[in-house]
C-alpha cells in the first residue's frame, strides 16, 4: 500500500491526464492542475479533451466518484507530478524550461516537508537539478536535495513517460519505468509512488541518466526511421518500389528496416534528439545528421506533388493550377490519433495552402476542427479530388485507396 493519499498533476494533457486518472483509479485523491479553465472545466464534468482509447471511460468514473477533481491553482498534495512541455526556443532548436519554471514556481508556496516531487516532462540532462534550483529559489524556508542530500525536506526525482499514444492507458501501467532520484532515498519514495499502478519494473538510477534514457530511446529510433526516409528517396531516384525493398531485406535474420512516411512528427521523437545535440553539438553528428534527413522529408514530398500537378496539367491542358484540387489524407503525427504535434503531415498540408491557389481538402477522421489560420477544407474520406496524397495511414485510409485521380502515398498503403 503506497504512502501516498494525495497526489496532484501539473498539466493535464496527452500524459497529464491520463496519469492523473490511472492514479485516481487506484483510489488515489488526484488534484490536476491546468493552466487551461476550458480543460479543467471539462475534465470536471467527466469528459477529456483529447483522443485516448479508454481514457474518457475512466475519466468519468474517478471524477464521479470524488477521486479526481481539476483546478487552475495548486493545492497541498504528498506528491507532485509535472507533465508540461518542453518546445523549443524559437526556430534555433535550443530547449525550451519555461514551462518547467512555471510549474515549480505554482507548486512551490504549497510545498511542505516530506513531498516529493517529480519531473516527468522529457527534458534536457539537469533539467531536473534546475528545477530544484528554482523551487529551492522560492522557498528558502526548506531544504533541497542539491544542499542537503538525503536529509532534505523536499525529494526530487525524474521519471520520463514511455508510452505510445493510442496505447497510453495499458501501457502507463505495463511498461517499466525509469526513476532517476537526486538521492537514494528521492529514488525510492518515487518507487514508492509508481508503485501504486506500475505492474512492471521500476528501475532505479540517478536523475541525468533518467533524463538521457529517455532522450537516448527516441533518438534510437529517429536514427533508424531516418535510415528508412533516406532508403525512400534513394529508391525514388532509382526506380525501386522502396516498401518492397525493405520487405525483402527484412527476411534477414537479423535486418529489421523500419517504414519510410513523410517525415517525423510527434512530441518526443521529433524534438528529444535536439536536446542532446543542444548539449553535446561538436559529438552528436550521427543524431543530428539523422534529425535534418527527417526534416527534409516534408520537402521532398512537397516536391512530389509539384511533379503531380505538372503531369495533371499537362494531360489536362484545359485546366488552370488553381482549378485542381489536392486532397491530403491525415494531419495527425501517427495513425488513428488526434494528436497534431510537430506532425509533418500538418506541416506539408500548411506549405501546400500558401503554395497552392487550387482547392486544397484534408481528410482526417480523427479531428472535427482544422487548426486555426490553415486555408483548407476539412472532407470526409470518399471525396473526390484530382490529386490525393496519403500522409497519415489511418485504418480508414486502408481499407479503399480513391478510384479516380493521381495518387501519392508516402506510407505504401494504396501502392501495395
């Protein structure tokens, strides 16, 4: 049984919210925090504001009955959970704390001896030594790990999430965890915590090898996902169908290509490698090389269908450019989700409204509102088009591919 009867989240989004639910599930008094009043109104009266499997069920359930309740102000807990994001500073690729800041600086008046707090927004290495330097900063009537190791009143730990969206509530619960304390005993009171619902292993190691393990898996796979982007285009040159090629390849015992897509979207795979090329520019040459291969492939696809609309027109010399339209298939950054973050899939549909002055149609079943400032038309799936262009592969994508038009599949669904 988990020392712990109140534990409060701060940030109730992809991870926030879901956290703070599977806590409250376990008959754990939640208190969420959000910046946001619509959110926390929301989350109230029993409903979510994002796409997750599953989680409204429990939303609705622990919010009923009393174990989850949303605010815009912190209150006293046991523990608190920071899940905020991490962006980046402008265009330069520089980690972005302030979000980090502002969380501690909120939780900090209400800090009491005995608390824990943990970082769970992935971060660069030492971020969570800075966030103990900035509560330590507002509240010099306690004492911190950095100043008083073992005997402080506050603990702090770091703990990356792990989870795949689509799949966050099983796995919140069945992955393993990494739990980096500032101390030993930081590092077992988070245990302690992740406990409660964590049905795998919780293993222990310091607070900046927490940080770079996290840093180190996303990297892992923008690496290997780059290596199928780069394939993709290589193929393209040479006339290969690149989805048969890696098919083959990955007959090899010990070959596992990954699939080639537009590019790399999402909130860690896309940003979390820059965190160590920020910190480490001269050494990260293989991950920094990886992260501009999958940059570019936006453009690359974009120059796909330019190559489109030329061929259309010149079989088509009847129709002006702006009288072709160019349906877009997906703006989330991975199947079925309703998750736009750092999507390539959203950036090339952007480019191409500025670009193109045909009617540009995305088709995405996920979502029932396009971002603001983006000059399309939100269809459903079946609309006609000149041009179509796959970019996400939904289920809804894969069981027809159109019957009339140009076709461009980035993900070698229509094509197989």
């Amino acid at each position: 049984m988990t020392a712990f009867n109140t534990v409060s989240v701060i940030g109730l989004g992809y991870i926030g919210l879901p956290t703070a639910a599977v806590f409250a599930s376990r008959k754990v008094k939640v208190i969420g925090v959000d910046v946001n009043p619509v959110v926390v109104e929301k989350i109230n009266r029993g409903e979510i504001h994002i796409v997750e499997p599953d989680l409204d069920i429990i939303v609705r359930a622990v919010v009923s009955e009393g174990w989850l309740k949303a605010t815009v102000t912190p209150e006293p807990a046991e523990a608190f959970l920071i899940a905020v994001p991490t962006p980046f500073k402008g265009n330069n690729r520089e980690p972005d704390l302030r979000y980090i800041e502002a969380a501690s600086k909120a939780i900090a008046p209400v800090l009491a001896p005995g608390n824990l707090v943990v970082l769970e927004s992935t971060s660069p290495v030492g971020a969570t030594e800075k966030m103990a330097e900035w509560l330590a900063e507002d509240r010099t009537d306690l004492t911190f790990p950095q100043t008083h190791g073992e005997g402080s009143d506050i603990r702090i730990a770091h703990c990356p999430e792990r989870v795949l969206p689509g799949h966050v509530m099983r796995e919140l619960v069945e992955n393993d965890r990494v739990i980096g304390g500032m101390t030993p005993k930081c590092s077992a009171l988070a245990v302690d915590l992740y406990g409660t619902f964590v049905a795998s292993q919780c293993v222990v190691t310091n607070a900046r090898t927490a940080e770079m393990a996290k840093l180190t898996e996303n990297s892992f796979r923008d690496v290997n996902i780059a290596f199928a982007n780069e394939l993709s285009v290589i193929c393209d040159e040479l006339n290969i169908d690149v989805w048969e090629l890696i098919a083959l390849s990955n007959r090899h015992p010990r070959v596992n290509i990954l699939q080639p897509g537009p590019g790399v979207g999402g909130h860690c795979i896309a940003v979390d490698p820059w965190f160590i090329v920020a910190r480490t520019p001269e050494l990260a040459r293989l991950i920094r090389t990886a992260r501009e291969v999958n940059d570019a492939k936006p453009g690359w696809v974009l120059s796909k269908i330019d190559e489109a609309l030329g061929s259309f027109l010149r079989d088509h010399s009847e129709r002006s450019t702006a009288e072709v339209s160019v349906a877009c298939y997906g703006v989330a950054f991975k199947p079925d989700i309703d998750d736009l973050r750092e999507s390539p899939a959203l950036g090339i549909v952007r480019t191409l409204t500025a670009r193109h002055p045909g009617k540009v149609l995305v088709v995405e079943p996920n979502i029932e509102n396009l971002p603001d400032g983006l000059n399309a038309e939100l269809v459903p799936h079946g609309t006609e088009a000149d041009i179509h262009v796959l970019l996400v592969d939904h289920r809804e994508f894969k069981a027809s591919a159109p019957k009339a038009g140009l076709l461009i599949d980035t993900k070698g669904i229509w094509n197989r």
